[in-house]
C-alpha cells in the first residue's frame, strides 16, 4: 500500500514540475515577446532635456526633438551680469543645433544591453532616464558676443609714459584697470550653453583689478642714454627719405620691458601706400627693383647697430643678399615682412627706451636705460673681410653697334664673406670679443654690349643714308617747284 502511494505522489510531483516549466517557459515567451516589443522603441520615462521619447521609434524621436528643442532654443536667452551691467546673448543668434539623429540612436540604445530583468523594469518604467545631448554652435558668433562683454565691461589699463627731451626725463604714473575673467567667462557660457535649454541662466562676474603693464616704478630705472649709432643717407629723389622717416616714427619713443622681445615687423607691418609708403629700390634676390618701403633696411640696419651697442643680442637678424652702401658687410640687418624679421630680447632687469628719427642725412637711434647698470664698460660691433669675390663681365651682343665697340649696361658689385664681432671694451680698453655671425654676399656681374656690325657693313649704311638723304633733298625741291607752279595757276583763275 505505502509503494502504491509513493508512485501516484512521484507521479503527482512529476505533472506538478511539468506544469511549473511549462508555466516558465511560457512567462519567459511571454516575457520575451514583451521585450522584444520594444527592441525599436525607447524605453518609457526616458527624458531628453525634459521632452518625454519613451515609446517613440527613431524617426518619432527625430520628429519631436526637432520640434520640441527647436522651439525651447530659439525662446532662450542668456544674461550675463557684471556689476550694474547686463548684456543678454539670444541662443538663436548662436544658431544653435541638436544632432538629433545621434541622440534618437543614443536613446534606443539605451537599455538594450541589460538583462531580461533589467529590461522588464525599464519597460515598467519606474525609473526616470534623463539623456544630454551634443549640441553645435556658430562658435564666432559666441566669441563675437564675448568680446563685446569684455568691450563693455573692461577698463583698460593705462600704462606709465615717459618723454625724454633734449635728455630731460618726465614720467607719468600708470593707471589700474578692471576685467573679468576671459577663460571664466568663456568656459561658464560653454557650459551653460550644454545645460538644458528650459533653464534660465544669469552668469554673474566680478570685476578685479587689472595692472599696468609697464609702471612708474619700471620707468625711473631708466636714467640716461646707454647706446647710439648713426647712418649717413643722400636724397636720391625717389620714396626712399620718406620711408625711411615713416619707419623711424612708428619706432620712436618704443618701450621694451624686461624679457620682452621686440620685432621689427610687428611695429611696421606692411609698407601699403595707405600708410604714406613709396616705392624706391629694394633688393630682390640679386637684382635691384623699385618697390614700396624701400630704404626702411636702413632703418633696421641702423637700429640692430644701436641695440648692439647696448650688448642686447638679436634673436632674428639676416643681412642683405647684396651689400649695402650704408653698411659695412656683416653689420647690416634687413627685413621683408613677413619672411625676414629683426628681433631682440631686452636682455637687462630695467626697460629700454627707444628714440629715433631722420633727419638732414642721418638716421638715428639712441637707446636709453640705467646708465649705472652699464658700468664702466661700453660695446661695439665691427667687422672682418675673409674673402671677397670680384663681378665678372658679361657681354651681350648687339649687332646695332660697330664691332670694336663696347657699351657698359650695369656696373657689378662684388661679393664678401665677413664675420662680426661684439667687442667690449672696458675704461676704453678691448677685453672681449665675440663672434656674432658669418656672412655671405652675392655678387653682381658687370654688363657690357659688345658691336658685332662689320665696318663694310657700316660703310653701307652710311652711303645709303647719304644717298637717301640726297634723295630726300632733291624730291623736296622739286615737290616746292610743283607748289610754285600751282600757286602760280591757282593765282591767274583767282585773278
């Protein structure tokens, strides 16, 4: 009886499990089914910047976002508070733009890796999903807007000035300024640009100081001259003077404070006619070619000289391709901007002060800074001739002149290698001297048309002339006989 009724109990429990896996498989298909549902939508409660997507395919996510973002970004404005200032920036003005595309393919994503539990309870939805979107944004637009903050909001610093006359010095004290933070203001605008777009924003800045660049304190270390060169020029009638007094105003009266690298180019830019440039001769490769800001190499030129008197090293320096009338070779420094630069590096714990001018035959430059700090030394640059390479002559032909002849068409001009040195002197005295540079020059041939017309040939010519020229008079008379004649005519009809 007992084994009877153990095999109806098995038999019991066996249907019982067959019906429990029947029951789970079918609530896993179930299950499945249900998930499987969803593999083209986004799960419900799934938020893009508080727009609900939950249960949209792609394309609905697309459509709404367009429309729902479109809007939220267009009414948006942005405030930016610095003291009793207020300046709004329209998100439209950024034309501001969601790649929608990528945050519906993001958002179907979303969910679709976790586990059959996990995605029956996003299918529930009893969590809140909040996605961030990637925008884009006309970023000159945003800088456009940031400038015009600073612009507004910004008092400029005014440096301390000094006027050196006829070596008295008059110093004027600096003047603090107020700025906010560019990199702050820049970074907060990007974030909150990023931010949801139903959220109001009002950035607020403080304004702190801003200081001088150059200061009163900096100025009195300069007491005197510590350098000087000068250049002769001769008024050649073309731009050439006019350049070269245009160059040394823009440098006079420059302040090049400690650490500071000054640059030719910077100053100058380019020698347009609109800044009152004219065209004279310049040094292309090795020709010589009329072009505008020539004669502004001498300026440089003269200045490198000055500045190296005051033992302050260039950082970029170049000589001419051609050697210069003004120059000795190795001492001269040209400039074409923006390929050839001269620069320096004030080198000293006090500024400079650079003051220029042209004037009856002479460029000048003098530099000043603290007389004491120099002691008792002074500097000087000079050079040294290794090797010189004389033109050749070079002939061309011309068959219009007699042979024997010959007729100069350019003088050439020959060229050096050269070294420069720095020398220091010392109470007057040589104690160093150091190598600064090796220079090459090129060489311009001498030009000469040499005849190649034979004299028989020349003879020739000369008769025909003469017998054209004979022609010439007896076709005269005889044309003034004819006139005679007719006037004679035309004088009897008229009578």
């Amino acid at each position: 009886m007992l084994k009877k009724i153990n095999k109806n109990t098995l038999i019991a429990a066996g249907v019982i499990l067959a019906l429990v896996i029947i029951g789970i498989i079918g609530y896993f298909f179930s299950l499945n089914k249900k998930v499987a549902a969803w593999e083209d939508k986004v799960y419900p409660e799934v938020y893009v910047y508080g727009v609900n997507i939950g249960g949209l395919n792609k394309e609905g996510v697309v459509s709404v976002l367009n429309d729902k973002l479109a809007q939220a970004i267009m009414d948006k404005e942005l405030k930016v508070v610095v003291g009793d200032k207020s300046l709004e920036l329209s998100y439209s003005e950024l034309n501001l733009t969601y790649n929608t595309e990528d945050i519906a393919t993001e958002a179907l994503a979303y969910g679709k890796d976790e586990g059959l539990f996990a995605k029956k309870s996003l299918i529930k939805g009893k969590n809140t999903i909040n996605l961030n979107a990637d925008i884009s944004f006309d970023e000159e637009s945003l800088v456009a807007f940031e400038d015009k903050v600073l612009e507004e909001v910004n008092i400029e610093p005014k440096n301390a000035e000094i006027v050196i006359n006829s070596g008295n010095i008059t110093i004027t004290p600096e003047v603090s300024g107020k700025t906010i933070d560019k990199e702050e203001l820049h970074n907060k605008l990007i974030e909150s640009i990023n931010g949801d777009p139903s959220d109001e924003v009002e950035l607020t800045f403080d304004l702190v100081e801003q200081e001088a660049k150059i200061k009163a304190e900096d100025l009195k270390k300069i007491t005197g001259v510590i350098s000087s060169y000068s250049s002769k020029y001769s008024n050649t009638g073309d731009g050439r003077v006019k350049n070269m007094e245009i160059a040394a105003s823009t440098i006079n009266g420059t302040i090049v404070m400690p650490g500071e690298e000054f640059s030719y180019n910077a100053l100058i830019g380019d020698t347009t006619p609109e800044k009152g440039y004219e065209k004279a001769n310049t040094y292309v490769g090795n020709e010589i070619v009329p072009d505008y800001g020539g004669g502004i190499c001498q300026v440089s030129t003269t200045l490198y000289r000055a500045v190296m008197r005051a033992n302050i090293r260039s950082t970029e320096r170049t000589n001419h391709s051609l050697t210069v009338s003004y120059s000795e070779p190795g001492l001269d420094a040209t400039v074409a901007n923006p390929y050839l630069d001269y620069k320096f590096v004030n080198t000293y714990d006090f500024p400079i002060y650079i003051q220029g001018y042209v004037s009856g035959g002479v460029v000048n430059f003098s530099i000043y800074g603290n007389v004491e700090a120099m002691g008792n030394k002074t500097y000087d640059l000079v050079n040294e001739i290794l090797e010189k390479y004389d033109p050749e002559v070079k002939y061309e032909e011309d068959s219009t002149m007699e042979e024997g002849t010959e007729k100069v068409v350019s003088y050439g001009m020959p060229g050096y290698k050269a070294n420069s040195y720095q020398v220091t002197y010392e109470n007057g005295v040589e104690v160093d001297r150091e190598l600064i540079s090796t220079d090459v020059y090129m060489t311009t041939n001498t030009v000469k048309k040499k005849g190649t017309k034979k004299k028989e040939e020349t003879k020739k010519e000369e008769t025909q002339n003469q017998n054209s020229d004979e022609n010439k008079d007896q076709n005269a008379d005889q044309n003034s006989d004819q006139n005679k004649d007719q006037n004679k005519e035309e004088n009897k009809e008229q009578n």
